[in-house]
C-alpha cells in the first residue's frame, strides 16, 4: 500500500487532497429495525484478516505521514447502514460478500431470527457499518 500512496502522491496535483475513506472493523451493531423500534440482536465477530487490513492501512497511512507525503488535516467517523428485508439475507450476504472480514456467531443468528420474525411487516435487518474518512493535503 506504500508503493500506492507513492504513486498516488507522485500524480497528484500540489496541495491536492487524497480522501480515504474505508470501513472500520469494530463489532458492528446488528438490529432488527421497524417504524416502531429499533432493537439491537447482536455483534458481528470481527475475523483476523479484517483487522489486520485495518492495521495495515493505518501503518501505512502514518507511514506517508512520516515521509512528509500527505498532511491529515481533517478525520471522523461516521456510520452506514446495509439493510436487508430478512434476516436470512443478511446472514446470506455477510456470509458471502464479507466472509473473510467479520461474521455472525450462532447466539446473534438466532435473535436476529427471533426478532425480525416477531417484528412489524415493515422491519428491516440491518448492520451498522463504522466508516473512517479522512482528508490528507499532499505536502509539496
């Protein structure tokens, strides 16, 4: 990722601005949701390969930052919803499309289950992603 941001600060315009944006493995909060209430049913386990990634683009982040590269001048967290219509889609997707990052333990698949079974026709499943962004300068 270093020969990356290399790269990235070679064809940058000066004072130009790299925006990382990226999600954060963090427990994700797992709720079944509804015009009527929002219950939170579990966590998501976050796997090793997750958190190393995390890690990596961190060390590599404060490596560019430590060579005079980028400049951090602004960073937040923020969160997004993926949202499913049942709880068998959302096991489905984390399942597949994040099987490798994070997953569901059995205890948090079953009350997700319970409680989206038991919900309001409009309840939805969802996980609440934590997303980092940040605003580098490239240092000239």
């Amino acid at each position: 990722m270093v020969h990356a941001l290399n790269e990235i600060r070679r064809v940058l315009v000066p004072d130009g601005f790299l925006i990382d944006l990226r999600p954060i493995v963090d427990q994700w909060r797992v709720e079944v949701i509804s015009a009527r209430e929002t219950r939170e049913t579990g966590r998501v386990t976050d796997l090793p390969l997750g958190l190393a990634d995390d890690t990596a683009a961190n060390q590599a982040m404060a490596n560019a930052e430590a060579h005079g590269w980028f400049l951090r001048e602004h960073e937040e967290f923020f969160s997004i919803h993926y949202a499913w219509d049942s709880a068998s889609k959302m096991e489905e997707w984390i399942d597949e499309e994040w099987e490798n990052f994070v997953s569901l333990d059995e205890e948090t698949r079953r009350a997700t289950r319970s409680a989206w079974a038991l919900a309001n026709a409009d309840s939805q499943v969802r996980v609440k992603v934590k997303m980092l962004i940040t605003r580098w300068r490239k240092r000239t």
